[in-house]
C-alpha cells in the first residue's frame, strides 16, 4: 500500500474566513486604540517635561513617539497577515506579522538606544536640572495609561494568536516601565537638589529595559523566519499524541515550524500493510483529532500513513 496523507483544519475553531475576520477586526481595535493614547501621550510628555525641567521625562516622550510608528506598522501586519491563502501564498500571509514583529522591535531598540545616549552624554557632562511636580505628575499619568494599555492589548495579542499585537504590547509595557524610572528619578531630584542626577540615570535604566524586550522580541521573530523547531516537550507532545492513537505503531519524520506563533506540522505515522486505504485514512483522521485536542496553538497538520514493513524487505 503507497503512503498516504491527510491534511484537515482545526475543526475547534469558527470558518476560516470568519475567524480571520474577527482577529483582523479585535487587533484593529486595540491598535487603534493604543495608537490614539500614545498620540495624546507624546504631547502631554513633551509638555509636561519640558515644562517640569525633565530629561528623563522628554525622553520617555520620545519612546511613546516610537510607539506611533510600531502601531502604524502593527496594524499593517495585522491586517494583511490574516488574509486568507490564495494563488500565490497557499500558505497564507502570517509571515506577514512575523515581519512587524521585527520591524517593531528593530523600532524598540533604536528608542532605547537613543535614550541610552542621550542619558550618557548628560551624566558625563553633569547636565542635570531640576525637575517640578509636573514631571511627576506627567510620569505618573503615562504609568497609570500605559500599564492599562499593555494590559488590554496584550490580552488580545494572546486571544487572537497574533505575535506582532504581543509585541506591541510590550512596547507599551516598556513605556510604563520607563515612566517608573521616571518617576523615582524625578521623585529623588524633588526630594534633594543634590539627587537631581538621578534623574538622568533613571532614564539610563529605561534605555536597559526597552532594549532588553526589544532583543528578546527581535530573536522570537528571527526563529519563525528561519524555520525553527518549538521546545523538545513540544515536540514529545505531539509524538505521544500520536502513538497514543490505536492503529498507530510507529511515529518518524515529526517536523513542526511556527507561523505568527502557530504552529504548522507534518508527521508520518505507521500502521499494519495489511489493512485498506480506508482504514489507514481513518488511522490519520484519529491522530489530527488528537493533535488537535491537545496541542495549543496548533494551526494546520499533515499526517503520512506509512505501511509497515516486514524484517526481510528492503527500501
């Protein structure tokens, strides 16, 4: 009997067509959303910091300035990334995202770079202000939005399986956390003029955070586009789903590669040469059930049936 092969849907979620409606339409929302807070937020920083005497607040404006372009870039991603497969792309477009994550955070870093800078050349030369309330206050009011904002995209980035709008989550993150800092620097130059430096090092600590997420998220993207295997248990998982099938008596040839943080799979499975074409579909059939049912984020599975194959025979 020849190999077979079997290729199904995830059968657990909403058509295609309509789920991939209903994502593009939640990660449009949320990245609008973010992108009209962080478009009030530059002006309110640069306001109150130039206002308030704050480097590291102008700064932290900056950062929400670079947050405009990665959510233009976001919702770029998003929206083509989930458009369905075609002539020319019958793999889809989630590349498409994985492509924003990058650009997102080539974007991070080179904010947190600038403000590294920035914060260096101003504790070297001993540049050092001394801030008001109003950088408090400015830094404080960017904490309370921010942190809301990660929190709210970074549940749909989740929801809808969409690398980029995690991504772009964190970039708001990073801004909460730079705010932080902010604030303790700003907060220590109000208490003593002599603690005003610390307002500059609070921004070198920030530049640390931004490119330190930037980095992580930058390799995340790296991995999808050169293929990479998920972790070991991953992989075990899937194994063992499979044998775990009656009829199954042999699993080989498991592959698994991401795609906008989903996974897409092939594996052959082997049963008795004996039984019809048929009942080996059947076979198949039962193992994508399985793989679907236990693994998360599983997006699309090819299952070869292979005979087995007695002692004596050759390939």
């Amino acid at each position: 009997m020849p190999p077979m092969s079997a290729k199904t849907p995830n059968k657990k979620n909403p058509p295609a067509a309509t789920q991939a409606s209903l994502e593009v339409r939640a990660g449009q929302r949320v990245t609008l959303l973010g992108l009209v807070v962080n478009l009030a937020l530059v002006g309110v920083k640069f306001f109150l910091g130039i206002a308030g005497r704050s480097q590291a607040l102008v700064a932290d404006a900056v950062h929400s300035l670079s947050d405009l372009a990665t959510d233009v870039v976001v919702l770029v991603g998003v929206t083509l990334g989930r458009k369905e497969p075609d002539e020319k792309h019958h793999f889809g477009h989630r590349r498409l995202e994985t492509l924003a994550t990058g650009l997102v955070s080539i974007g991070l870093a080179a904010a947190g770079i600038y403000i590294a800078m920035n914060a260096v050349l101003n504790i070297y030369l001993k540049n050092h202000c001394q801030p008001t309330w109003l950088a408090a206050l400015g830094a404080a009011l960017s904490i309370v939005v921010k942190e809301s904002l990660y929190q709210a995209t970074l549940r749909v980035g989740r929801r809808i399986k969409s690398q980029a709008i995690v991504a772009n989550a964190w970039h708001h993150r990073s801004d909460s956390l730079s705010s932080v800092a902010v604030l303790i620097g700003v907060g220590g130059a109000l208490i003593s003029p002599r603690l005003a430096a610390l307002d500059a090092w609070a921004a070198l600590i920030v530049a640390g955070l931004i490119i330190k997420v930037a980095a992580g998220l930058f390799w995340s993207a790296i991995k999808e586009v050169s293929d990479a295997a998920p972790e070991s248990a991953v992989l075990e998982k899937m194994a063992q789903c499979a044998l775990n099938v009656e009829g199954v008596l042999g699993v080989h040839d498991l592959k698994v590669r991401s795609s906008a943080d989903l996974y897409q799979m092939q594996l052959h499975i082997v049963v008795d040469g004996s039984i019809t074409v048929a009942q080996g579909h059947k076979v198949a059939r039962q193992v994508e059930k399985c793989l679907f049912r236990d693994v998360e984020n599983l997006l699309e599975v090819v299952v070869h049936v292979d005979p087995a194959q007695e002692e004596d025979e050759t390939d």
